[in-house]
C-alpha cells in the first residue's frame, strides 16, 4: 500500500505537493486552536480534559511533522529552480554562441 502512495506522489510535481501539505497543516492548525479554545473557555471533567490534551498533543506533532515535510519539499522545489535557471542559462549561452559565431564567420 506505501509502496502505491510512493508511486501516485512521484507523479505529482512539487508545488502541488507543497500546495496539499500547506492545506492539510492549516485545517491541523485550525482544529489545534478549537481544541486550545475548548479547553480554555468550557469546564470539562478530569477524563475530558485529559482526552483533549492528548489530542492537542497528537495534533502538535502532526503540525511538526507537516512542518518538516514542507521544509524538505521546499528545498527540494528550491533546488529544481536552480537546476532550471542554470539549464536557461547555458541554452541561452549556446544559443548566443551559435548565432552570433555565425554572423563573424
């Protein structure tokens, strides 16, 4: 099953995967915030309040976790621009090369 997730995210370019992590951190971010909310303003037995921590706590390392998948997306997005501009670059300089070698010619 990992192994066909792998396989359907290898298809998907970079920015798309940055634009659904950044979605899926921000409705974690909203429910955390509910949930920081609830606790603070509704009185709750000892067992409910320890359920809704513990979910706070699942839900911070859900965040972290989003956080650091878009760290390493984003470099990686970041490297791939740089491979892309050095690419424009060295096809403008041949193109540059090849043209203007022709008229001295």
């Amino acid at each position: 099953m990992a192994k066909l997730k792998d396989k359907r995210r290898e298809k998907v370019s970079v920015a798309t995967e940055i634009d659904r992590l950044e979605e899926r951190r921000a409705r974690c971010q909203d429910n955390l915030e509910r949930a920081e909310f609830k606790s603070r303003k509704e009185k709750m037995s000892e067992k409910d309040r320890q359920e809704l921590e513990d979910e706070m706590a699942i839900m911070n390392e859900r965040v972290q976790r989003l956080d650091k998948e878009l760290e390493t997306l984003r470099g990686e997005n970041r490297r791939n621009m740089m491979l892309s501009v050095a690419l424009l670059a060295v096809s403008a300089l041949f193109y540059y090369i090849f043209f203007y070698s022709e008229e001295d010619s």
